[in-house]
C-alpha cells in the first residue's frame, strides 16, 4: 500500500502514539479510501508502536461503507469475468465458423469450375 504525507497539518487534532511521539496523518491512496486520512506513528517500521487511526469519527460507518462498496467491486468483478468467458466463447465460434464459410467457399468454387468445364464439353457434345 503507497501512502503520502498529508501537505497540511490543519485542522488535525495533534494525536500522539503509544510512544508519546506526535503521529504523522497519511492519506491513501486506495480507491476505497480517497478522502479519508489516517495516523500513525511516526517513526521508522522497525521502530514504530504500531499505533495506527482514522482521521474521523465515523470510521464505522465508513467501514461498512467501504465493505459495501468492496462487496459491489466483487460483483462488478465476477460480472467482468463471465462477460470475458462469454467473449473467448463468441470469438471461438467466430473463428470456427469462419473456417467452415473458409471450406465451403474453396468447395463451392471448386464445384463452379467443374460445372464450367461440363458446360464447355456439352458443345461439343451435339456435334
Ligand atoms: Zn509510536
């Protein structure tokens, strides 16, 4: 997960962490997550408590609000892969029966120079 620094420290409540230092506030960049902003210790990994919350309040429902919207992303998601089956199946079918007008085309040109060369004979024929 990328996140950034946010640019400016506003209207932040000036949280500390479990090691009493001052968090640092993060935005996401997540799709889920685009205005909502986070703090969390700001010391390195190795180092940091752990500590680690949401910018607001509402994070409940924000959360139920993000599941749902996860939950919509699988369906859209399953919906995507069975049009993407459906799509492989058409161009299949495509191609099979581009073979088949392929034969009969080369058949039927076949057939038609065979009728040619009777049509030429039968002349000659009543003579
Ligand atoms: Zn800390």
């Amino acid at each position: 997960m990328s996140d950034s620094s946010c640019d400016s420290i506003s209207n932040s409540i000036m949280m500390t962490c479990f090691c009493g230092e001052l968090t640092r506030c993060f935005t996401p960049r997540t799709p889920l997550n685009l205005v909502r902003r986070f703090y969390r210790c700001s010391k390195s990994k190795i180092e940091n408590c752990e500590f680690w919350r949401w910018e607001d309040k509402s994070s409940e429902n924000s959360s139920i609000e993000a599941n749902l919207l996860m939950s919509k992303l699988e369906v859209a998601t399953l919906k995507m892969e069975n049009l993407r089956e459906s799509l492989n199946a058409v161009k299949i079918e495509r191609d099979n029966l581009k073979k088949k007008l392929e034969n009969l085309e080369s058949l039927n040109y076949f057939e038609v120079n065979k009728l040619r060369n009777l049509k030429a004979k039968v002349p000659k024929l009543k003579m």
